[in-house]
C-alpha cells in the first residue's frame, strides 16, 4: 500500500496531501504510541496522542440473527431511544472534545461532526467548524459526506446474505465466482476464495499505487473503469500465496462487487441498496453512480491540498475506488451508526452463524490499533480494553470512521471534512463517554 500522510503541512508543498481511500489508521496515525493496555474502564488513561494500541484476543459474536426483512423493523426499535434525554453534562463534554480538536495546531480539518448513540445513554450528534469554506457554511449534524471504505462492510453483507440463501460458497475458488476474463488476471485465483476476499488474506495486490493517488490527486473528476482498475491490480506480483498472510487490499472488494453482479445480475450498487440501505431506512445514505459526482441535499465538502493549494475535492468520481469504496458511498453520521447497529444485532442476516463469521477476526496487528480484521469489518483495542468494532473510511477529502464501543455500550461516528487525523477528536470523546460507564 502506498503511505501518503494524513496532512502535509503546507511548507511541503511537493508531497501529496491528501490521503486516499482506504488507507490504513496506522498510515493515518503515524505518531500514535503503541503501549500496553491498562485493565478495566476505570482505569482508562488517556494522552491525547495514544488511542489506538495493539493487542491480541478474540471477540465474541453478538445479536440473533434475523432475515433481512425484519431490518425495518429494527430500524424502528432503535428510533424511540433518539427521544431520550441525553446527559447534558456528556453532551458538554463531547461539544468540548470537538472544540478542542477543532482548534488543536496539529489539526486541519475545517469542520467535524461527532455522533453517540447508547442504548442507555439515547442518542446525541454535535458539530465543529465549516462544511463548506467559501462562501462560509456552517457545519451541519445531518450535513453528508462520503464515506470512504465503511463501504466494505455493507458489500460484505450481501455476499453473506447471498451465502445464507446458497447462492454461493465462501469457500468458492475466484474460477467458480468471476468470468474468466476477470479472474484470469489473476496468477492465483484458482487457489483463491471469497473468504479470503473478505478477509484481505488473497495475496491479491492493491491497484492504489502511488502513481495512482497522484492521478486522483490532480484529476478528481477521473471516470474509474473496472478493467482499467483490475489491470493495475494485475501488472504487479501476488503479495503472497493465497490464505497465507493478510494485507489490506482494496482490489478484493472490487473483485467483490464483480462477484456480487456475476451471481446476482444486477449491479452492486443495486444490490447494496435493496438489501442493506432501504430496509434500514437509511434516507440520508445513497451511491451515485459513476459519472455523478454530485451530493444531493446539504453536505460537508471535502478538502485537501495537492501542490501546496487548497483544493475543493467534494466532486470526485464515485467510481474512484468503485465497491472499496472511495467516493463510492454517501451518507451521514447518524446512517452510519444506525447500519452498525443493525448489524451487530444480527437483524441483516437470518442465521447467528452468518455474524459469527463475520465477526470470526484473524489476527490483523497493525500499529495503529489494528488487531484483527473479520469478513469485511475490523477490530480495534483502544485504551482501557475497550474494544472497536468497526470500519475506518478514508476518501478524498474526507475522514470517517464507525464502531461499536465495548463494553462502553455506545456506537460512535463522526467525520471529517479533510484526511486528516481523527486522534484529538476521539480521544476526549472516548475518555467523556468512559467516566460516564463507571
């Protein structure tokens, strides 16, 4: 994977800026201490600058399972807890976190906006900064934004469903599930599974080459093909056999999304949609497709620097990166912790087993907290041994990143209107939402 930093300070103006989809925490992080864990919430310690530290252990799976069908009326389960009322004393602390991160030095982003929900708790979203610089537009809590690869768990639930009903075998060789013209790209692909696609354990490597974020960088509104992504992919050698290691690859989920329309006979997107997005009533949450880089409605835009200038980055392709995601997924803070929600509850699915192997992590260390990565979703240990499973989402312009929080019993989602780090933010969010476990 290529390593572009989250911010290049403008004095460096010759380094690229912006950091691209599905780059990895730990690229995102990179002055992120790697410490031991303490034990228990009560004992959680927090320097601002050490959120997420590696560990090792397994998760337990949660929630029953459920047929997709009964997604709505989740939905609506979990809405009566929105009328709650929220702690003032936490809503004033997490508005503090935001402010202070907002004006951290060390922070670029022009806006943020942070979301909690709890069971327990009810549910409070705040905002910081600018959505849009100019003309000045105020951040907004509903402002949408794009989402980078918290795409990746939503097409890794449609495989599964289409798992459940027979219509394919995770254990498939990539022969089995792709047309030849695809998968005999591919050196491997005979001994490569969907498994290992969901897992990023195929060996297959990423098409996301320096030499690519710096055609992103400079031309945003790029139409992306499918084959012209899976060549990039292709003209480099197997990272390593199949099933024999793991490295983060978003050629997998766009191998992914091919599956999905060659079993299915509809596009990805479409899939995506009538299985995950409108069952959960997630109204705010869309995926244009290629050539429409437009976002309805009102949104945060996107920015970043590219050449030392300031670039408005809020009309790239969502073909960029395509069922990765990238630009591919639009939506808001509070879809996205709803989307989370219903599915560690097991209401997409209609088995338990279908959660427990989602949820199955192998051993995924990375230094920025990464310690295990299940079938399209990771797990995090940050301080205290709270636990975050979830998906982090990088795309032009923007930071996103969703989990649940165990055993704190809360899902948080915020975003950022730039690449940037999200480390200032979350850890005084964290440590305001740990007092109040106690």
């Amino acid at each position: 994977m290529p390593q572009p930093t989250a911010h290049t300070p403008k004095t460096d103006a010759a380094a690229p800026a912006v950091a691209l989809c599905e780059v990895r925490m730990d690229q995102q992080m990179t002055d992120v201490a790697v410490a031991a864990v303490a034990d228990g919430v009560s004992n959680l310690s927090l320097d601002r600058r050490t959120l997420l530290l590696g560990a090792a252990g397994a998760l337990a799976a949660v929630g029953l399972g459920a047929d997709p069908v009964r997604a709505a009326e989740y939905a609506r389960s979990v809405a009566g807890r929105h009328h709650r009322r929220f702690d003032p004393g936490l809503a004033h602390q997490l508005q503090q976190a935001l402010r202070g991160a907002h004006r951290d030095p060390s922070t670029h982003f022009p806006g943020a906006i942070l979301h909690v929900d709890g069971a327990k708790l009810g549910a409070w979203t705040g905002e910081i900064g600018l959505g849009r610089i100019a003309p000045p537009v105020a951040m907004r809590s509903t402002d949408r934004f794009r989402a980078g690869s918290i795409m990746k768990p939503f097409v890794s639930v449609v495989v599964l469903q289409l798992a459940e009903r027979g219509r394919i075998s995770l254990d498939a060789p990539l022969p089995h599930v792709l047309p030849a013209s695809v998968a005999g790209r591919f050196a491997n692909a005979a001994g490569t599974s969907v498994r290992m696609l969901l897992g990023h354990r195929s060996g297959i490597p990423e098409w996301v080459t320096p030499a690519v974020i710096d055609k992103i960088t400079h031309h945003p509104t790029k139409v992306w093909k499918i084959g012209e992504i899976l060549d990039l992919a292709a003209a480099q050698p197997p990272m390593f056999l199949p099933g024999t290691g793991y490295s983060y690859s978003n050629t997998n989920y766009n191998l992914l999304g091919l599956i999905i329309e060659h079993l299915t006979g509809h596009s990805w997107r479409h899939e995506v949609s009538t299985r995950v997005i409108s069952p959960l009533g997630l109204t705010r949450t869309a995926l244009p497709a290629a050539g429409d880089p437009s976002v309805i409605g009102h949104h945060a835009h996107a920015y970043g620097e590219v050449d030392g200038r300031e670039v408005d980055f809020t009309g790239v392709d969502p073909s960029m990166a395509g069922a990765a995601g990238g630009a591919a997924l639009v939506t808001t803070v509070q879809d996205t912790a709803r989307f989370l929600e219903a599915l560690l509850s097991g209401s997409l699915f209609r088995r338990r087993y279908t959660l427990r192997q989602m949820l199955a992590f192998a051993p995924a260390p990375d230094v920025g907290g990464q310690v295990g990565y299940g079938l399209g979703i990771e797990r995090r240990l940050l301080p205290g041994g709270v636990e975050a499973i979830g998906h982090l989402g990088i795309s032009v312009g923007y930071c996103a990143f969703v989990a649940r929080l165990r055993p704190l019993g809360v899902t948080m989602s915020l975003a950022l209107n730039w690449a940037d780090d999200p480390t200032p933010l979350l850890v005084p969010a964290l440590r305001a939402l740990a007092a109040t476990h106690r």
